[in-house]
C-alpha cells in the first residue's frame, strides 16, 4: 500500500488532509526549492481565505485565459476564490522550478486540461493537477507521469439517485442506492472524486465518466480501489482514496503511485 506521510494530525493510521491559509503559501519570501521524486506524488491544501492584498498578488500572477474565466463568473466570492487557487497553483509550481510565480507559463489541451509551457517543461518533468471547492483547493504534483486529483464537499442538495443513474455505471448507482438515505450523498462523492481523479489524470472530459468504473474495497482512505478502465484511457492509472475530515471526499490518480506526501507552506513534504 502506499505511504501517506505529513506533519499533520493522524486519524488511525492516515494523515489527514490538512489545508493551509493561501496568505502563508503566496509569500514568496518563504519560498525553498523542492525536489519530487518519480513514483512520488506531492499533496499541497489551501484554504482559500487570503486578504485583498493576497488576491491581488495572486491576480497578478494568472494568464489571460484564467483572468477571462474570472471575469465571467458572476458570484463576487467564487471568482474570488478562483483566483486565490489559480494563484496559489503558480505558488507551488514555482518552488518546483526555482522562478517567481508570475513566470509559471501554462498551456492546455484539447479538454483544457493544463501543464506547463514547453520552455519550463524542459527545465522540469513536473505534472500537476489542481481541485477546488467551496473555501479550499488541493493540488497535486507529480514528476514524469500524468496525475488528478479531485475534491469535493459533501452536499445534501445534490440529486444522488438522478445524478449516479445518469453519469455512473449500473454497478456504482446500485452500490449508492443501497446506502441508507443519510449516507448516499458521502458514497456519491466518493465514488465522484476517484472518478474524476482518473479522468484528470488521463485528460479527459466528464463524458468519460461511465468509462471509468469503481470498486470500493472498504470505506477507510488508504485502502485498494480497484478500477475498470475504457477504451479512452491509454494507460493503466491507480487512484487512491485521501483521507479527508468529514464533510469532505478526495482522491489522486497516476500511473505509479508508490508514496503520498503532504507538503506544507515551508515547502517541508514529509515528517
């Protein structure tokens, strides 16, 4: 099983998932180069509460095609938060390449799944993947492999029946809809984010969804989930399950993931 190291709080045998403020994470006076090594893959929480200073500096730091997609969202406090997790994506990409974050240069593909430009792709092997919900972000870094990662809060609201139905397989709906009513919303998003955790790996869009298929082992972090891959993937891709406070589900996916570390502000990614 892979190791999931930190130095955060433990739950049984896992670390937690923990987030740190955006404010200690976008000043680049801490910043210390980082190493990664293959098989390795860096986990970086952020809480999204960074003040108008901190916004502005994270602003600063997005491309044209992340600042037009700011502007379009039409909730003041998601936009914000947009930008705060975009900013902080280029704060930690930054420590991997040893530049300043306004000279992470991204491009995207076909699905607008992003990786770095091809100048600092030469200077790094680096891949990356960025999640963000509500009031926080999750971005996980890989070296020479493709990697996703999702998170999402739980949500009540959520149609789990219609929803599992229309974009799961039969296999995955029937495991949710045999969940007591209180605990279908926390299976849906289980099941959500090892799905689109293997998607972002692969770069693909959501109508992969129903080619991807989930077998949950148990419900603990940390344990096997078993996969069903498509014809739309190319490579074989494990996914692992993160373990998360509650109210909260993620997961990473990549090819060879021997080892999991949490890495905090001080760019320190194991205890």
């Amino acid at each position: 099983m892979p190791n999931i190291e930190g130095d955060v709080g433990i739950h049984g045998n896992n670390v937690l998932i923990s987030f740190t403020s955006i404010e200690r994470l976008a000043d680049t006076s801490r910043q210390s180069h980082i190493r990664l090594d293959e098989n390795v893959v860096h986990l970086w929480g952020i809480e999204l509460d960074g003040s108008r200073r901190c916004l502005e500096r994270c602003a600063g730091w997005l491309d044209d095609v992340e600042r037009h997609r700011a502007a379009r969202l039409v909730r003041e406090d998601i936009r914000q938060r947009y930008m705060l997790a975009h900013g902080g994506l280029r704060a930690v990409l930054s420590r991997y390449l040893g530049v300043d974050p306004d000279v992470v240069a991204l491009d995207r593909g076909a699905t607008g799944k992003p990786f770095l430009s091809r100048t600092l792709r030469g200077r790094s092997a680096i891949a990356f993947s960025l999640s963000h919900a509500h009031d926080r972000a999750l971005i996980a870094v890989s070296k020479a492999q493709e990697v996703g990662v999702d998170l999402e809060f739980v949500r009540s609201d959520v149609e789990v029946s219609d929803l599992s139905r229309r974009f799961f397989t039969h296999s995955e709906h029937t495991a949710i809809m045999q969940e007591a009513e209180e605990g279908r919303a926390t299976k849906f998003f289980r099941y959500w984010v090892a799905k689109e955790a293997l998607l972002k790996a692969q770069g693909i869009g959501l109508g992969g969804l129903p080619d991807c298929e989930i077998f949950f082992e148990a419900d603990e972090a940390d344990t096997d989930v078993r996969t069903r891959l498509g014809a739309q993937f190319s490579n074989p891709l494990r996914v692992l399950l993160l373990p998360c406070e509650k109210g909260w589900e993620a997961a990473v996916a990549a090819q060879h993931v021997n080892r999991v570390k949490q890495c905090g502000p001080e760019g320190v990614c194991e205890r």
